[in-house]
C-alpha cells in the first residue's frame, strides 16, 4: 500500500472530521471511502459514455432508431410487469 499526501484547508478538515464522526469512521477512512466512491461513479460515467458513443454511432450508420413514444409506451408497460413487444427500429424521418 502506498502513501499519498493532501493539503486541504483547515474548513474542509474539520468538516471531514465532524462527517466521519457522524459515520462512525476515522478521517482516513472517511477520505478513502470518498476517493473510491468518486473513482468508481467515473468509472461508471466513462463506460456509460463508452455505450452511448457506440449506440450513437450504430445510428449514424444505420439511420435507424426508436421513436421516444414508442419506447416511453414499452419502458411503461415494463414497468407494469407487461411483456410487450420489442419496439422495432426504423429509419429516422428529417
């Protein structure tokens, strides 16, 4: 395991402290916690920016899509418990 130092002013310390208490940490684990809560949601945020690139992508070059009624109508009656059908892709109109 490795050491790394950090300068943060004597506001944030003392805020740091009082939120680890609160969570029946110490600072150090309070800060690590923190660290590897934000590196895990940018991990998250690179791959579901990864996924959108590529469905983007997939409509560029196919020119098909799904209407947001038509999938707004299927994610509802999911959510209902329903099995629709599948909303089919087609062709964007311009």
């Amino acid at each position: 395991m490795s050491t790394t130092t950090i300068r943060i002013d004597d506001d944030l310390k003392a805020r740091i402290a009082a939120a680890a208490e609160s969570a029946g940490k110490t600072s150090h684990g309070f800060i690590v916690d923190a660290i590897s809560q934000t590196v895990e949601q940018a991990e998250l945020n690179d791959d579901f920016h990864r996924v959108a690139d590529e469905r983007w992508a997939k409509i560029l070059a196919t020119g098909k899509t799904v209407s947001w009624d038509e999938m707004r109508t299927y994610l509802a009656a999911r959510a209902r418990g329903e099995t629709p059908h599948r909303p089919r892709a087609r062709k964007m109109v311009r």
